[in-house]
C-alpha cells in the first residue's frame, strides 16, 4: 500500500474514490461541502434520503456524479463532532478503506479534515497510515490456502490545501510505525513451535542487519556468566535453550544516555509445575508480546531515523514441566544477588525481567520501561482496553500517558505504593515471588520488578490484557508498539 498527498480542489481530484467526511447533525467538512456545490446537491440529498446518516461506521457510496472528477464519492459517518476522538479517527480510516468498493486502485481521503482536538494535520497524517495498514494486516502466513478478504486500495492518497513537508514526513513516519506493528503482531501471532526464543534471536540479528542495529545474542553459557539465575530457573524444564537478546539503535552522539526497552519473552508458558489449565493454553504462545513489541518498536525508531539512542533487551525461554522444571518452594539467586523464593513457577515473567532489568544498568539509561503479558489480574483490572502502567518517576509516567493519549493505545496508571512490598516476604529467601492470592496481583507483580530498578528512572507496562485478541478475532494486536514509540517521537531532539 502506498501513501502519497495531493494538493487540488477536491472535484478536480481524479482518482478511483475520493472519500469526505459527514457529521451526526448532518454537517459536512469543507471538502464534501465543495463536492455538494459542484454535483448540485448530490451531498445533500443523500442525506436526505436517509441513506447518509453521519453516523460513525455509516458509509455511502455514490457513483458517477456530475461536477466532480472521481468515478467514486464516499460519504464517511463521523459521528458527533464532540466525541471524534484518535481512536474514532482510526476506526473511520480503516472503514473508509474497506467500504471504498470494489475496483478501487487509489483512495484519496481528506482525512485533515476530520479534527481530533489537539492533534496537527502530522498526528492525523501518521495515524492514517497505521489504521490502514491495520485494515490491510493478513494472519494467513502459516495456512496452505491463503484467505479471500476483501480488495483494498492499493494506493492511498491525503488531499492537503497546500504543500506541507511535515505532512509528507509524517506519511512516512506512519509506514515505519506500521512496519513496527505488523512486525510485533507477525512474532506474536507465530506458534510456540516456530517461534521459539532461538528463533527470536535470529529476526534480531536479520533486524539488525536490514535496520544497522547492533545486536548480541547470548547463548545459556553467556546468560550463566552473566550470573543470571532467577532467569535461567524458568527455562530449567525446556529443551528450548534460552536466549538474551540486546540491541542497540544510536541515533544520538554516544554520550547521550539511552532509553531501554527490556521485554518479556516466554515463546510458550504452560505454568511449569504450576500448571495452568487447558483451556486456552494455546495463547500462551502470545506470552512473548512484550519481546515482539521491543523489536517493533527498534524496527519504528530506526526507519524513522529518530534522533535518540535506544536499547532493546529481550530475555527469551520457554516455561515447561519437566524432572528438571524448577519446583515450587525453590530458591534462585538472582543477577542482582537478591534471592527469590519460587512459590508458584507460573509467575514467571517476573523471574525472567529482574534479571534483565539488572542488566539494563550498564547502560546508565535515561529512562527503562519494561513490557509483558505479566499478570492475569491486570485483565481483571482493566480488561483489553487499557495497559497498566507503573512507574517510579512522575514524570516518565506522565510523558507515557501522553503518548498513549496520543497514539490511540490508551494505558492507566496503577499504584507502588512501599506498603504492597510487604506481601513478598519470605521465611527463606529475600522475597518471594508471588503474594497474597487474590490481593493487587498486578501491582504484587510490579512491586517486585521495582526491587531491581532502584538505580534508574523505571516504568512498567502489563500488556496481559492488551497485547492480544482471544475468540474470533484471535490474534496479535501490536499493542504497546504505537504507544512506545509516540513516547520517543516526543523524546527526540
């Protein structure tokens, strides 16, 4: 799908279908008000006529009109003017293309039309990519027969008033944000079989080699002279070996401190001898979301060519029962030499951050912000709407929560308050690695990560509820890949 603007009067514009925007009350955008004027009415009356209702998901068609160049017009339902928010942008973008009909090589949309208050004709140009290229997103890699799914337009085109180069820009900062979706929700979507924490290694290196990232992958042995032992405890039941992978993206002179992003990479979590139930075990295979995300968002900031230094740290293994599984009531050394009683062997991410998160201080980073599908109980939370955020710096919180505004991947701030670390003690060990059943799960679980990010600005996204789709609609969202990277856009100088 290619993203190309064009400056013309809209009923000169020739193309394929030209789609314009209709509010609730009836009101039209300046574009579709000029298609009115040219076609005598045709706009008007086919609101009349009931058939264009303004309502957001309400799409018409009309063919062929008088006065205007393009073969196609598509009235688009905005819905309310007052309630056209990002994600309402998004959901008309992604309509449009697929109610644009058949035969539609090129679309033009005057899409800067559709205000979303505070955001520039930039936001609405990058945002338009991503929600297309969403649309046109295909789960079929892995099927024999590929799915029959609908026609999209091959091209498509941003009406502008007059020449903008931030605009242009924006375009292609939206590719590089889809390519960094579609990259997060492909490993995602892969299954355990494929996408095992050696094949997590190898798209690093083959990211790194199309992006010129440097990238390290350490082997068991590297992981073992690193003195990480809560991380290799969850991989001791699997015949998968485990991999830490590091990149590194420097779009900065090297003395500037880098963002770190550190991601949760269990390719498959059965619960080791803590054993989850069948149900629904076949998504555990999404439980490397946080990995995913970690190299959509690399791939997004290095296309982008953003102005900031940026690591990535994925620690990758499996979660397996086995005769050498680590066992309940265990205790692990971990890479910070705090020791952890393993109570329940399917809190794992946990085990497997800490020590990644004591990597990440060699770095001296600015900032550290870890992603994972850690916790059932941030679905009980929050559902699939919002990640849950935890943070120990006020205005690294903030500055996520902006970008999640921004980037239409909403996210909530949850508490550390020092009061629920006292669910972690231990009779044997420094902590434990679950609390109280039943009681903050998710914070429980952040509250333990924040023992190992003392020496840095932290934060910590849970994904479990976000990061992916179940029912008919399973499958991989990419989710917090726009979030992340609208943070950097806003950190690079």
């Amino acid at each position: 799908m290619e993203f190309i603007t064009k400056v013309a009067a809209p009923e000169t514009i020739r193309c394929d279908c030209l789609a314009v925007g209709v509010f609730s009350d009836g009101t039209l955008s300046p574009s579709a008000r000029r298609l009115d004027a040219a076609s005598k009415g045709a706009i008007k009356a086919a609101i009349k006529s009931g058939d264009a209702t303004g309502k957001r998901g309400n799409a018409v068609l009309l063919r062929a009109l008088d006065g205007v160049a393009a073969a196609r017009v598509l009235l688009v339902g905005l819905g309310a003017a007052d309630k056209f928010n990002e994600r309402a942008f998004a959901e008309v973008v992604r309509e449009a293309l697929r109610s644009a009909g058949q035969g539609t090589r090129e679309l033009a949309l005057a899409a800067t039309e559709w205000p979303v208050a505070g955001r520039d004709a930039g936001w609405l140009a990058r945002m338009l990519v991503a929600a297309a290229r969403e649309a046109a997103f295909r789960t079929d890699e892995l099927k024999s027969t590929k799915d029959e799914l609908a026609a999209l337009p091959a091209a498509v085109s941003l009406l502008l008033p007059a020449r903008d180069a931030a605009v242009e820009a924006a375009l292609k900062q939206g590719v590089a944000l889809a390519n960094g979706i579609e990259l997060a929700k492909r490993l995602g979507n892969l299954p355990g079989n494929v996408c095992t924490p050696t094949y997590l290694g190898e798209q690093a290196r083959n990211l790194g080699k199309e992006c010129k990232l440097a990238v390290e992958v350490f082997d068991r042995k590297g992981i073992e002279k690193l003195g990480m032992g809560s991380f290799l405890s969850v991989t001791n039941g699997s015949a998968q070996p485990p991999r830490l992978i590091v990149l590194k993206y420097q779009g900065a002179t090297r003395s500037a401190a880098p963002t770190v992003l550190v991601g949760k990479g269990i390719t498959f979590d059965t619960g080791g001898i803590s054993l989850k139930p069948g149900a629904h075990m076949d998504e555990m295979k999404f439980d490397m979301c946080g990995a995913a995300a970690v190299l959509g968002t690399l791939r997004a900031a290095a296309e982008m060519k953003l102005r900031l230094n940026l690591v990535g740290v994925i620690a990758a293994c499996e979660n397996m029962p086995s005769g050498t599984a680590t066992k309940p009531g265990d205790i692990v050394t971990s890479m910070s030499g705090q020791t952890i009683e393993v109570l329940n062997t399917d809190a794992e991410g946990r085990l497997i951050l800490c020590d990644a998160l004591t990597y990440a201080e060699r770095f001296k980073p600015a900032a550290v912000i870890d992603i994972a599908t850690l916790t059932g109980a941030c679905v009980v939370a929050l559902g699939d709407v919002n990640s849950g955020l935890f943070a120990s710096d006020e205005a690294l919180a903030a500055d996520l929560l902006q970008a999640a505004a921004g980037a239409a991947d909403p996210a909530w701030r949850l508490p550390l308050d020092e009061a629920y670390q006292e669910q972690l003690k231990s009779n044997f060990a420094d902590m434990a690695n679950i609390g109280a059943p039943g009681k903050a799960g998710a914070v429980v679980a952040a509250s333990f990560l924040a023992r190992f990010t003392r020496n840095y600005r932290w934060a910590h996204l849970d994904i479990a509820g976000t990061a992916w789709k179940t029912g008919a609609a399973k499958g991989a969202t990419g989710r917090p890949v726009p979030l992340l990277v609208h943070y950097l856009l806003g950190q690079a100088h």
